[in-house]
C-alpha cells in the first residue's frame, strides 16, 4: 500500500499476514456494488465536492465467527480476511456474544481486513482483552462495544484503519457546518453507521488504551445511549452516566472531514429509541429533556447507577455525585475539523496534543477542564488533500469559547502557529512565521484566530464562564475574535456585548497579573471601561484590565424578568436568526464618570454580567421601573459585592425577599425565604450579609446587594438563620459545599443555581399593572466625597490621594 510520509509525519505500519488465515470464499464474499467513487453530496469539503456513493457497498457476504452461548474465546495470531456481512446483525469477522463476566476472553495480536462488517463486536460481555490487533478496510464501525452495557473490557494498542462508512438509503452522509445534522432512522441497517469510525465505545466504562485511528467519520466515537440497545435494552443501566475507566494514550488523526464539528475524538451523537421502538441516530448536536428536567440526549457521568440508586434512570445526578471523564494524554494530526469534540458531558482532558488541525477542542458543559495542552495548527508540513480542496479553507483556530451556562477552565496550555498572518493582526508577535497564510498547502482560513468567543446570539449569553492559567502563544497570527457566524454586517448582539474571560495570572492579557477580557464592542458602551489602565484590542474587539487595581473586583451575572409580554415575545432576541432584538432600557456603573454614557443595553432577554466590587450598578427600563422584579440565574464572587440600584418613584412602597428553590421546604429546619431590612445608608447594605435595602425617599433611589446563595436554603433557622456563604461553607448536612462552583487547577468559577431567585416588590400609587408610572427624580450620579474625582467604577481620586467603593485608602 502507498501511503504519505514527510518529515513530521509517518504513516503507522501494521502486519495483516498471519500464519493462521480464516478468510471468506474468493467466488462470492466480496460486494458485487462497488463504489464508482463518483459520486458528489453536493456539499463542500473545503474545497472539494466528492463524496461516498450512497447504496453502493452494502452486498459483501463474507464468513464470521461467534462466540457464545456459554463459551470462553481464547483467540490470538490469526488472521481475517473477507470476512463479515454488511448490515446482518451479529455476522462480523468476530463476535464475543453475550458472555457476561468474560475476563479470560481474549482477541490479541490478530489482523483483519477487507472487512464487510466491522472488525470485531464486543457484545454483552465484561472484562476481556482486546489488545495488538491490526484492521484495515473495514466497512462500518470497526471495534464495537454493541448495546452500551460493555464494561471493565480493556482496548488497548489497536489500529483501526480505513474506514467505510455505510450510507443510509437515499440519503447522504452527515455534512456542513451545522451544529445539527439530519436524523437517521432504523431500516434494515444500523442508522449509526452512517458515521462509522475506528472505534464504537458505547460505554466510557472500559479502558481505552494506546489505540491508534485512522480514517473514518472520526477516528475514537463515542455515542450517548440514554439506555442500552437490543437484548439489553431492559438492563437498569443508563450508558451516558456512568463514569470512565482508564481512557489514555489514544491518536487519531486523517479523520473528521465529513462534517465541520466532528472530533478525531467524538463525544456525541445520540442513538435511542423512538416511541414505535425503532432506533434513531442524531449524529450531531441533540437536546432532548424528560420530564425531569434532563437532557436525554446528553451525557452526565455520575459516581452512583441512576437506575438502581435513584430508581429512576432519567434522573437528575445530584451535585455530589457528579464525576468527570478523564481523557489522557490524547494525540490528534491532520484533523481538518475538530480535535477532540464534546456536546455534553463534564470531562478532563489531561495531556493532549494537536497539530494540523481546524480547532483543537469544542467542548459544551458546565464543568470542562483542559490542562497540560500543546495546540499546533499548523505544523508547516503541506496538506495532502482531495482535488479541488486547499489548506487555507481550513481554519486553523486554537480553541471556541462558547456563548452560555458554561464552565470551562484551561491552564499549562501552549498554542503554536494558530491564528491568520497580517498586518492586521501584529499587536502582539510581528514575526514573519507567526501564524499561518493563505497559501493552499500551509495555510489557514482568514478567520483564523487562537481564541474565539461567539457573538451571534441575542438568546444564549455568557455569564461567568470561563478562565485561564500559564498560556503560551508560540508564533502565533491572530490572537482573539468575536465570532458571529452570521458576518460581521449582522452587528452587536448581546452574546457578543457581554462576552468576558478571566485571565488568572495575565499569561493571556500580558499583564502578569489576574485580569479580564471582555467584550470591547461599542454598543456596549463603558460597560467594561472600568478605569484608564485598560489595554484595548481593536481587531477582536476586546478590552483588558486587572482586576488587582481594586480590593473588590471581581465579575458577575443575573437574568432579570420584569414584564413577561417583553421577555416571552418570539419574536425578538433569537439565536442568531437576524432577528430584530430592541433597546428596552441600559444599565451602566453608577458615578460621574459614566454619567456621559447610556451604558449596556438592556434587551428582552435581560442578561447582565459585568464587573462588580464597584459603586454599583444603575438600572433604568424606559418602560419605567418594574412593579416586579425576578432575578434568577445569579453568579456573585461573595467578596466582590454586585450593588444593583433601580429609581422608583419617591411613593413606593418596596419589599424585597430572597427565595431558595421550591424543594427547601423538605428540608427540616431550613431557612427558604429572607425578607430583607431596610437599613439607613447604602454602605450598610454594601456591608450587609445580603439580606437589606436602602431606599432614598428623597430621590427614590432603591438599592440591594445582590449575592449567590445556595440552591436549596438560605440558612439554618437553629443557628444564625440567613447566611451569606463563602466558597468554603459546608453544604446542610456537613457535606460538599453551600455554593456551586466549578474548581481546577486553583482557579474557582461559580456556577448558577437553578431554583433560587431575588424577588423586588414594589407598591406604586400609579401603575399600569407592570410598571410604575409616577414620577422620578434625577439620580444624582457623583459616588465620590467633595473634592474628589471618580477615576475608576470603584475608585474616587483627589490628585494622588484615592479610596475605593468598600471605604478603603488606596496605597
């Protein structure tokens, strides 16, 4: 066989002879439907427009070999050869059927190629040995972990190679750009072969070591089963929950062409049940919630069996039983799409290298860690590609931060020569190899950049989501860009403005020091201009500033509902369909220094995430100021106060009450609802544990602490009843933590609660049944004493003589 080899790159070598040969019959084994290989999907794989014939290869008829039925299969040295038969279930070269506890089963050091039907099938069986074997031209997914009850088997040091998908009838292969792709539905063919890949593991229960990908959909695929398959398919066992074993020391690599968001290693693509019984695959983005709130289609590892601990397998896993797929020391090359992609599912990914590649890591979840990465995009090593297809349609993009209920941390993580070469983009490296060009062979797309953070969605909008530790960028172009996939014409939307990235040691920003990115897009005003020591990349647009030039800074975030006519209109604020998303009101940082600027735009998806430790924050709907406020979904660092003013008129009467979710009241002795004091000065709610208002009759000024409190209690009404937790308060009963946080590698990032909320009443003379009608006064906007000039959102300055928003004197 002739395969591509260059300096950087050699072609794994695999021995298919063995002396022992079972083969199928030379006369009728091999399919009598060859592929023409001229057909096109009409879509476009960077450049070129082939693609598999659709209903061509589905006729091979070679031999098999079952074991079963009690047996024990010690298999090793031998080799296969036309075996399998496409699409008839349980026909594959070889097959460990339905053993149970199987540990000495073996299949080692054996070959098999020109396979019709996978390579081999672990069905129904536990802890046997799959080890040293070779596979080459297998049609459908080769190594098979059958229905999603596999576990405990071990996988290790194979090779999986040249890989044919089987085409559905009538349909073509999953392609384009799209986070979703077409449904599959069960026929006479098993609807996930349309994606075939090296590797099928159903079940992250196994240990998945040293193998090695090439070719296929992706190279290592791992489907989400909300329950397993066939014969099993009653077993008290949910597939996409259970916790890994030992998955390290995998590669992949000339694989993800097909589809813009398929991974060399793929954690996606939901295969279950329909409600007439007939198994159905979504290969690409699926969500799909039961009754309980979870998404069926997703994965959620958890420590304790669903099934048997809850007795009920749809259930939500519980904080303290939540777990994370450990992924190590993963190698990735010539992946012109995704490196490793992830929909769902917490994961750590330990160890892992990309080289040549689109973008190294998509990953959606709240709770993804990535450290010890390096990220090569471009290796200088010319693509070998299809006719018509070039390197510079290829992005070479390091890593996507996503738009919305996120946690991702990245830290000990290099990026090498990702991001385009310009004039427009040296700000940071003029090197002449810096990045990658438009040249057809090394090159990259024009968009290319290390770090991208969505901005296409007035719907989806980031809170307090991400951060970083010890980066390196090595010859890198472009470093960040707001991501709009609908084009830069398509304008601000609200992802966008609220786009923000804590640096925790300035390694990103150049600081040296802990800092924040954030959006620096002109609607969004002097949102995120909190003093004049900013740095400001035009080009992303972003904004740096440190968070060390206060005693109190910090970020957070709250979604506010105030008027439902507003907030339930479909009409508006849509995920990045162009629609039409109106102004209903701004809120900027309170002081004379942004007494110029209208401040962010408040939109009918009233998201607000910012910098707080400051003055405070001022809130202003054009409608008036709201008979009813709901903040939900609230992210707050407890030492970094997130002060929130609204101005009413001078006649209301105003309660305020802090709720726990709905369920606290199980809890015996739990504090569910706090109504709050109203205290004489603004200083003593910024003081306070979160539990009092101040409000100005003279000017109507209402102002609240907003903290995070714990998702099902308040407090404890035997002890000290309404608390304000830190990020080291017990949980209730002793355990776990009070407040939900995602932590790795020294850095916290809160994570919102679903249940609690902060409710604002107010009681206006005139109303209009949302809004209060009467009149208001002008809020006076000077923070700072007499003589003193505000310099920053937190900071009042008298020449060099300076204090901050919590009282202190600047040093």
């Amino acid at each position: 066989y002739r395969h591509v080899a260059n300096g950087s790159y050699q072609t794994e070598v695999g021995l298919l002879t063995r002396t022992i040969k079972i083969q199928g019959s030379d006369a009728d084994s091999e399919p009598t439907d060859p592929d023409p290989l001229n057909c096109s999907s009409g879509g476009d794989f960077f450049g070129n427009t082939d693609s598999p014939c659709i209903d061509k290869e589905i006729t091979g008829y070679g031999g098999h070999i079952m074991v079963h039925g009690g047996g024990v299969g010690y298999v090793e040295g031998i080799e296969l050869y036309r075996m399998g038969q496409t699409n008839v279930l349980g026909r594959y070269p070889i097959h460990f059927h339905l053993l149970g506890d199987c540990p000495e089963c073996y299949f080692k050091s054996s070959s098999v190629h020109e396979s019709y039907y996978r390579c081999i099938s672990v069905h129904g069986t536990n802890q046997m040995t799959v080890s040293e074997n070779v596979a080459y031209d297998i049609t459908g997914f080769c190594y098979y972990l059958e229905d999603g009850v596999e576990q405990e088997n071990t996988l290790s040091y194979n090779l999986g190679a040249f890989i044919h998908m089987i085409g559905p009838s009538g349909n073509s292969i999953p392609w384009g750009t799209g986070q979703t792709t077409e449904t599959y539905y069960e026929s006479e063919r098993l609807p996930a072969d349309v994606t075939a890949s090296a590797f099928y593991i159903t079940n992250v229960h196994n240990n998945i070591i040293g193998n090695a990908a090439s070719g296929g959909w992706s190279g290592l695929a791992f489907p989400t089963l909300p329950t397993p398959l066939g014969p099993n398919k009653d077993v008290q066992l949910r597939p996409s929950s259970v916790t890994s074993l030992d998955i390290t020391g995998n590669t992949a690599h000339s694989t993800g062409w097909w589809w813009y968001h398929t991974g060399a290693l793929y954690f996606g693509g939901a295969l279950y049940y329909s409600a007439d019984g007939k198994l159905e695959y979504k290969p690409g983005r699926s969500q799909t919630f039961n009754s309980n709130g979870v998404n069926d289609h997703g994965r959620s590892p958890c420590s304790e069996n669903l099934c048997t601990y809850y007795g009920d397998c749809t259930k939500f896993c519980i904080r303290s039983h939540q777990a994370w797929v450990q992924i190590k020391q993963t190698k990735v090359f010539l992946v012109p799409s995704v490196g490793l992609g992830s929909w769902s599912g917490r994961a750590e990914i330990l160890g892992f290298e990309a080289h040549d590649v689109g973008l190294s890591i998509e990953a959606l979840e709240d709770g993804f860690f990535i450290n010890d990465t390096l990220v090569s995009c471009r290796s200088g090593e010319p693509w070998i590609m299809p006719s018509g297809a070039d390197a510079s349609r290829v992005p070479a993009d390091g890593f996507g931060w996503y738009d919305t209920n996120q946690e991702h941390i990245i830290s000990h993580s290099a990026f090498r020569n990702c991001g385009y070469r310009s004039a427009d983009y040296d700000q940071y490296d003029s090197s002449p190899t810096r990045g990658c060009d438009s040249n057809p062979d090394t090159g990259c797309r024009s968009s290319s950049s290390v770090f991208t953070m969505l901005s296409h969605s007035d719907e989806h909008n980031p809170e307090v989501m991400q951060a970083t530790k010890d980066i390196q960028f090595d010859d890198c172009g472009r470093r960040f860009r707001l991501k709009n996939f609908n084009g830069d014409a398509d304008g601000s939307r609200i992802s966008g403005r609220l786009q923000n990235w804590v640096d925790t040691d300035g390694s990103v920003t150049g600081f040296n020091e802990p800092s924040v990115l954030a959006s620096g897009q002109p609607e969004a005003g002097m949102w995120w201009e909190v003093d004049d020591d900013m740095f400001e990349d035009h080009e992303a647009p972003l904004k740096f500033w440190k968070l060390g030039n206060g005693p109190e800074r910090g970020l957070g975030h709250f979604r506010v509902e105030f008027d439902q006519s507003v907030h339930t209109d479909s009409s508006q604020c849509g995920n990045g369909n162009l629609a039409d998303c109106d102004t209903i009101g701004y809120v900027k940082h309170m002081g004379s220094r942004y007494n110029s600027d209208n401040g962010l735009p408040i939109k009918s998806k009233a998201d607000v995430v910012g910098p707080t430790g400051g003055f405070g924050w001022l809130f202003e709907l054009f409608a008036g100021a709201p008979l009813n406020m709901k903040f939900i979904d609230i992210e707050a660092h407890p030492d970094s106060p997130m002060m929130f003013s609204i101005v009413y008129p001078t006649d209301a009467d105003i309660t305020v009450t802090a709720n726990a979710a709905s369920w606290c009241s199980y809890t015996p002795g739990a504090v569910c609802s706090e109504v709050f004091q109203e205290v004489s000065s603004i200083t003593e709610v910024r003081e306070s544990l979160g539990n009092t208002y101040h409000f100005d009759s003279s000017t109507g000024l209402l102002t609240v602490r907003i903290i995070q409190t714990p998702q099902a209690w308040l407090g404890k009404e035997a002890e000290s009843g309404f608390i304000k937790p830190d990020y080291y308060t017990p949980g209730y009963w002793g355990s776990g933590y009070a407040l939900s946080r995602f932590e790795r590698s020294g850095i916290i990032l809160p994570k919102l609660e679903y249940g609690p909320w902060l409710e604002i009443s107010a009681s206006c003379p005139q109303n209009d049944g949302t809004y209060c009608t009467g009149s208001r006064q002008a809020v006076p906007v000077d923070v700072c004493q007499a003589s003193y000039t505000q310099t920053a959102y937190d900071t009042c300055c008298d020449g060099s003589d300076c204090y901050y928003a919590d009282g202190s004197v600047a040093n």
